[in-house]
C-alpha cells in the first residue's frame, strides 16, 4: 500500500512554527497525529520516513503552543512508534528516545488529565514495557481501564484493553471488550478495523473453546 496523497502533500510541505500563530498549534497537531496512524498503513521501508516527518510536524505544534496536550501526544506517537518499529521500547539504544516519548505523554496527560488516547497509550507502554525501564503491569492497566471509562465509544481504547486482558489470560473479559468493540464498529466503521476486532473475537472464542475442551 503506497502513502496516501493526502500525507505526501503533508510531508513535502514546507510550513513550520516559526511565524505560525499560536492557534495554528491543534491544526498541525491533528496532522502530526494523522500522519502516525498512517505510519501503520504503509510498508515497513516507507516508515521511518513518514514518523520522522510527523514527528517534525509535531514538535512544530509544541514550539507554535506549548499548552496543547495533543502536540505533546501527537510527539510521543510518532517517537513512540519509531522506537517500537526498532525493536520494541527496551531496546538499549533508544533510552534517550524513551525517555523523551514519556516525557512528551506526561506533559501531555498533565495538560489534559482525561485524554482517553493518552491515557490507553501510556497503559500500554507501562504494560509492554520492562519492570528495569519502569513497567508496571498493574498501574498499565489501570489507566487503561480508566481511558475506556473516559471515552467508553472509542473501540481502539476497548481492543486494547482486550488484548491486554488475553495476554494476562483474562479471556472472558477479553471476548467482552472485544464484543462491544464490534458493537460499536458496526455502527461507525471502518470495515478494515471491524473485520480485526471480529477476528479477535473469533480467535478468543476458539482458545476459550479448547481450553474448556482440555478442561
């Protein structure tokens, strides 16, 4: 799959911060958090190139408004995903990244304290990360719950949850979440991400099946 039209025309954009009024922030915000979600759709060689240009236009949002919560996530998304196509987040070389990725989503989390997205982020990090580098399993899930009791709408926030919850043998639960995750899908789309959540749900009832069998 080729990078859309519409993030090449971001990416060879010339436009920066300097000069851009301070309300111009959430714009190139939203660009930078687009460009992250693209970065999943294009083939592994085109990545990097598409999350460094995000992240450049991210930290334009931050220079242009230090104040906007989704400029700091919009960094960690881009850094954050750079650093997972690379290895995963324990990966040695990248603590200086780390550091910053975390950083940027606490900034963020502390500007806007009920960002659903942020929230499932930083519970997934903290529960895909090593204890050595600051995971907790615990506290991960914890803040992701709490981003599903925020934006209880959001099916991405509720596989996340699911998928955590089958990682940690909670498979019942999992199937739940992942259920009304579907629930909603079916009512908004889009069909690529309703037919994953479907197959989740398919994969959890046929485990479920086969360890009730060997039960």
């Amino acid at each position: 799959m080729s990078v859309s039209i519409c993030v090449i025309a971001l990416m060879l954009s010339s436009t920066t911060a300097r000069g851009v009024e301070p309300n111009d922030a959430a714009s190139l915000a939203r660009q930078a958090i687009a460009i992250c979600k693209e970065a999943d759709l294009v083939p592994p060689a085109q990545r990097a190139a598409l999350l460094e240009a995000g992240l450049a236009r991210a930290e334009d949002a931050v220079r242009s408004d230090p104040q906007d919560a989704a400029a700091h996530f919009a960094i960690f998304c881009n850094l954050g995903k750079h650093l997972k196509g690379r290895g995963g987040w324990g990966l040695l070389g990248g603590l200086n990244e780390l550091s910053r990725a975390r950083k940027e989503l606490d900034a963020a989390l502390a500007l806007a304290p009920d960002y659903p997205t942020a929230l499932g982020a930083k519970g997934q990090m903290l529960t895909e990360l090593p204890r050595l580098l600051g995971g907790d399993r615990d506290e991960g899930e914890r803040l992701m719950r709490r981003a599903v009791a925020v934006d209880a709408e959001n099916p991405r926030l509720r596989l996340l949850l699911a998928s955590f919850l089958e990682t940690s043998g909670r498979r019942d639960e999992a199937r739940t979440q992942a259920s009304v995750a579907v629930g909603i899908l079916e009512r908004t789309g889009p069909p690529n991400e309703l037919a994953n959540a479907r197959t989740l749900v398919a994969g959890l009832q046929e485990r479920m099946n086969t360890k009730a069998t060997k039960d």
